[in-house]
C-alpha cells in the first residue's frame, strides 16, 4: 500500500487542504488529552515551513449534524496554537463567505482551522455538493487523519477525489507500521486483543490467525471463550450468541499452530463499580453472582512467559475494567512487559483508547515503537480490509526509468481526474 505523501510535492505557495484528527476530549472548554494534535504537529510543521497555506479541517464528537457549542474547535485551535508557538484561527463554521475571504487571506506559512464539519449534516453522507466546496479552498488535498480514514465522509474521500490527494506523515507512518505487522513482522508474532466484545474483533482475530504465532485474549471479549471452553463465569460480562464463533476460533487456531493464551486465574467483584468487594479466583468456575473483572497474577505470568520469545507485538484493548483502577492492575501489567519487550528491541505497536491510556498514565509511551492514533480505523485495517479514506489517495507510481518521474506523473493524472468544481477559490 505505497502511496504519495507531502514529501512528493512541492507545497510552497499551495493552499492545502489538511484533514486532521482533532477528535479530542473536552472538559470545561479545555483539552484533557491533546495527543492527537501533537501527533498532527510534524506534518503541519512540514507543510507551513515550506511556504504552504494551510486549512485544517476535522470533526469532534457527535453533533449530529446540528452546531453545538460543546464541540466547537476554539479550544482545540487554542492548544495548536500554543503547540506550534503560531496562531491558528478558528472560522465561525467550515462553510460561508466569512470562511472562504479567510481563506483567501492566508499567506504562505500561515494556517487556520474550519469549524468543526459535523455541524454539517453532508460531511457523514458524503455529500458532493459539500465535498466540492470545501474542495475550492485549495490546490492539493492531505489526509493526516488516520483514525477517520475508515469513515467515507466527504472530507476523508469526497474532497480527496477533486484534488491531488497525498498521505501527510502521520498517514505514512500508520500505513507503513500496520502493513509491517500483516506483510512482514518478524516473527515470533504476538496479538493481544480485549475490551468489551468479542463480536467487534472476530473478523480481526481471523486474518490474525493467518499471520500471528500467539494469540493473547483477556476483557470481556476472553469471558466468551471461557463459556466456549465449558467453563461458568457468573454474572460477568459476555456474548452468548457468539459462543460458537468462540469454538470455531479455537478449533482454527489449533489446527494452525497458533497459540491462544486465555486466563488462568481471575479477579471477581460482587458489583461492577468502586469499593466492591473482590478476590481472586482460578477462571474454572465463577460464583453465579460474581463478575470477572482483571486478570490474576498467575494469567500475567503466563502472559509473560509466553511473550519472552515474541519479537513483534500488537496490543488493543484492556484485559480488565480498566476504568476502576484497583481493576486496571493487569492491564497495566502487560502495559509495563510490552515496554520491557520495545526496550530489549521488539516491535511493539499499541492501538485503542484504553491501551493507549495504560501506556500514557505509566509514562511509557516513549518506549513503544508506534502508538496508532486509530482504534476502529487500525482493526478495519487489521481485518485486511481497504479503507477508503486511504484508497482514494494517490498511488505511488512504479519506476518507469526516470527517476523524478514519480511525482509529475501523479500530480497530472490527479489533476486530470478533477472536475471543475474542485478548482481554485
């Protein structure tokens, strides 16, 4: 999946059309979490050192297509701004006079950021009519917003197919890692998958099962696998109608050398919330009124034993609950090993919110070798499916004998391939 980025063009003077994740939480008008625009951060540096005029545009939340104070970008503009020590404006919405005379008014090296774009309606439907006018704020179209590129929406595909459309570095550097893990990983290869459901990631577990030599499974989603192995779990959380897919995937793995690590041992609560009681329990047969809530410290030590000769590993999801801290202690746990596993030279790559979570409030972060900005986009893509936020940017052309040829010939078929309505403002 080679496809062109901004290092592929020259931006200086272009007005560039960035689609970035600023998809983050709020808390009393305030950024809790920023990580995603800082993320974004190296290909805005690009493009503005370069010369170029830069609209950056991203969703926050879920409007529903209706303006919602709650969800304006103003505080998300604030925090770039003091990012990148450079101011960024906020337009009053992504559409309307106000937005293209601002437009119009960048110079190069300047940038600014449209409203958030579900407050309109068309965004989510792909509309074309939407697609082309934000298409007429610039020349060439960048799409640094991995965590939406599983979404057809107007601006991760409509607006990508009236311009150039290139990958920006974040892009790149997603696209490259996770095609590593189901191309070329070194082996061994580990996935450890959890959270809530196992019907959210059967689709993952089965191309995983093709290509991993072990296979982790904890949260909710393992609850589903104990019942499939015969086993009661109380009053815990799982899917019984997906107890037969549960049986299948064990019976595939078998037959494929994978292993499957399940728990051994258990944490159980009377109640599902803070100050309960709790205790720790072989995962054989759970009390009909208890519920599994982490994994025990015998589970992390098999956990353990069977990553020491892994020298590639992908993590999504929680083994625990891990929201109640004193339930967070295994995924924490398996947070600190993969760090230990990236130090001594694995390759480890982290996606979701809650593994995200655990490697950040350890201060591991640092340590991992890539920490994907994509929950459900990065399992879209580990399913091995395309997705269309990044299939509509432009491909890298094969060598055709001169060397710089790459580049002019993907802008002209791009620029070929454009209607009229996506022309310049």
């Amino acid at each position: 999946m080679d496809k062109l980025t901004v290092r592929d063009f020259d931006p200086s003077g272009q007005r560039i059309f960035l689609r970035v994740d600023f998809n983050v939480p709020l808390e009393d008008g305030k950024v809790t979490d920023d990580s995603r625009i800082r993320a974004s951060i190296p290909t805005i540096r690009y493009l503005l050192s370069r010369g170029a005029r830069v609209v950056l545009a991203s969703h926050l939340g879920r409007p529903d297509g209706k303006v919602q104070d709650g969800l304006r970008l103003r505080p998300v503009a604030e925090r770039l701004t003091l990012l990148i020590r450079q101011n960024v404006p906020v337009t009053g919405d992504a559409l309307g006079v106000g937005t293209e005379d601002a437009v119009k008014r960048l110079r190069p090296g300047e940038a600014l950021l449209l409203e958030n774009l579900r407050f309109h309606p068309e965004e989510e439907k792909d509309d074309p009519g939407f697609a082309a006018k934000l298409a007429s704020y610039a020349d060439i179209y960048v799409n640094d917003a991995f965590g939406t590129a599983h979404r057809a929406h107007a601006s991760t595909v409509g607006v990508a197919k009236l311009l150039p459309a290139y990958a920006g570095l974040l892009m790149e550097r997603e696209i490259t890692m996770l095609s590593k893990l189901l191309e070329d990983p070194e082996k061994p290869f580990a996935a450890i998958l959890g959270g809530a459901k196992v019907s959210d990631k059967i689709k993952v577990i089965d191309n995983l099962l093709t290509k991993v030599d072990l296979l982790v499974l904890g949260g909710g989603m393992a609850n589903t696998f104990l019942l499939a192995q015969g086993k009661t779990i109380g009053k815990s959380l799982a899917e019984h109608d997906r107890v037969e897919d549960a049986r299948r995937i064990l019976a595939d793995a078998e037959k494929k050398g994978v292993q499957i690590v399940l728990p051994v041992d258990v944490i159980v609560a009377k109640e599902v919330t803070r100050g309960t009681e709790y205790k720790t329990l072989l995962a054989e047969k759970i009390p009909a009124s208890w519920h599994i809530v982490d994994i025990g410290k015998q589970s992390q030590a098999l956990v353990a034993s069977a990553l020491e000769p892994v020298r590639t590993m992908f993590w999504n999801g929680p083994v625990g609950v891990f929201e109640i801290p004193v339930f967070g202690a295994g995924t924490r746990s398996i947070a600190r090993l993969l760090a230990d596993k990236a130090d001594a030279g694995a390759t480890v790559v982290i996606g979701g919110g809650d593994s995200v979570a655990a490697i950040q409030q350890q201060g591991l972060a640092s340590k991992m070798t890539h920490i994907s900005t994509g929950g459900g986009a990065s399992l879209e893509f580990l399913e091995g499916r395309e997705l269309p936020g990044i299939a509509v940017l432009l491909d890298r052309p094969k060598q055709s004998g001169r060397e710089e040829a790459g580049e002019d010939e993907a802008v002209e078929a791009a620029r070929r391939k454009r209607e009229p309505s996506g022309a310049k403002a």
